[in-house]
C-alpha cells in the first residue's frame, strides 16, 4: 500500500545538515524514509566508507534496489564496482558491498513491495546485474545544452518499478516546468549547484543535497552558475506521465552517437520526448 501525505510539498534534504552515524568504518546516512516522505516507495541511504570497510545489504523477498558508487570503489556479488558502474539488486538480494578504496562513497536504494509498480517483478533477473552506465548513450536536448544519460531503466534492469538517469546542466541551461503522473522521484545532487524551480519558488540546490517530489508537483531547474550542475534522478515506478506546464518546449532528447567518453555507445536510443520511453 502507498502511503501518501495530504497537500504534500517537495522534502529537501541537505547533505550538510543530514543525520549520520558511524557502524563498523561506515558513516551512514539514511537520507530517506516513510518518516521523510510519508510514502512507502523508496528508502534511500548514503554511506562513506573507510579501507576495509563492507556494508552488509539485505532485502526481503518482495523488494528490489540499486546501488551507484558516487566515489572511490568495491566489489559487490563478485563485481569490482567503481564510479561508472550500478548494479540492480534482485528480489531478496543479499550480498556484502566491501570498499576496495579509503573514502568510497555509494548510495544504496531499497524498493519495498517492489510487485506494487511492477506486476511482472518475478521477471526480474534473480541475480545481481552490473552495468557500466559510461557506455550508455549521451542524450542531448532538442532545445538547449543539456545532456542526459540513462542509468536505470526496464531494458537495462529488468523492471518497471524504478527508472534513473544523470542530468547535466551547463552554466545557462534550464528545463521547462514539468509534473509527473503516476510517480514520485527525487534528485540527488552530484556537482555543482543550481536552482530548483518549485511551483514557483526558487530553491538553492548544491553538492549532496536531496530533493523528493510527489506526484503533480510543478518543477524546473536552473543553472546560473560558471560551472555544471549534476544530478542523478530516480523514478519509482519507473513508467509515468510527464506533463508541460502551458507554454513550455517539450523535453525531447536527441542522439549524439556516442557515450560520455566519445566511444560508440553500447546501445543506440534513438529520438524520444522524457516520459515516452518504451522500450528504452
């Protein structure tokens, strides 16, 4: 069952300000919960991790989840993981993340009741997938510079139950005002700073601060900075509407032809609008 906050506005949580607590040579922070969100769709926690250090992760049998590492590396389920890598983890996964470099920083995504967005979850691959998302098709926006790359989608994990991809905003770039239908989705951010457009109001985002949206939530982003604002952005489930607010360009993404190191990319995604994209 989805629980959901009546009137609920976006929860914006600060790296700087977010609760942590060290276990066995990790500093764990649990960045979100029902508690944060008032929703049961996604927990979501943030660990730096010391040499020698393993993070032991458990789900029951009817979750699912990802992990991205964000800095340094480890190996995970007999993968050596480093920044250009997430692994999907399967129904009842259960397998330990040991930290191969001193300050590896990961965050690790649990989707509880997983069968609740995908009605054909037991399809899901039953062991651990890796995937090098540096190898995947850079998206280029019809309208602007910015650029996108999906990290997780259902071709790539096997599930409708989350979608993620990694935005990038040049300095002067902004999105048009947007909501969503049939999902709630958060931005974490990577680099950078810019600013979050929220029905209106304008908010600082900046390195490690977190932003969750509900459904129907207008929001739109902005890069007024000299440098580039990154984020990665998660969708649970993965499927839904994405609708423009009245004036605003479509979000159409172009193909470049190549990954983010210039190679021919592992699979081609060809022209698409954000919201249609079957079979990607």
């Amino acid at each position: 069952m989805v629980l959901k906050r009546e009137n609920a506005m976006p929860v914006i949580i600060r790296g700087e300000n977010a609760k942590s607590k060290e276990i066995a040579g990790c500093l764990f922070t649990a960045l979100l919960r029902r508690e944060d969100t008032g929703s049961d769709q996604i927990e979501l926690d943030h660990l730096t991790m010391k040499m020698g250090a393993t993070h032991k992760r458990e789900l029951d049998g009817s979750a699912v989840g990802w992990l991205q590492v964000l800095a340094g590396s480890g190996t995970l389920g007999g993968y050596t993981l480093t920044t250009s890598h997430i692994a999907y983890l399967p129904l009842g996964f259960s397998g330990d993340f040991d930290v191969v470099e001193d300050g590896t920083r990961i965050l690790i995504a649990t989707v509880p009741n997983a069968s609740q967005f995908d009605d054909h979850i037991a399809d899901m691959p039953t062991t651990l997938k890796c995937v090098n998302w540096t190898r995947e098709p850079v998206l280029q926006s019809e309208h602007d510079a910015r650029k996108r790359v999906y990290l997780a989608t259902a071709a790539l994990a096997g599930t409708k139950a989350f979608k993620g991809e990694m935005i990038t905003y040049p300095p002067g770039t902004a999105a048009p005002e947007h909501h969503h239908v049939g999902a709630e989705h958060f931005q974490y951010v990577l680099s950078g700073e810019g600013t979050a457009m929220l029905d209106g109001i304008s908010t600082k985002l900046c390195a490690g601060d977190l932003l969750y949206n509900y459904e129907y939530e207008p929001h739109a982003f902005i890069n007024e900075s000299d440098k580039e604002f990154v984020f990665v952005e998660f969708f649970v489930p993965g499927p839904c509407e994405t609708v423009w607010s009245p004036g605003a360009n479509l979000c159409a993404w172009l193909p470049t032809g190549v990954d983010t190191e210039g190679r021919k990319p592992s699979r081609d995604i060809g022209y698409h609008v954000h919201g249609q994209d079957d079979g990607i």
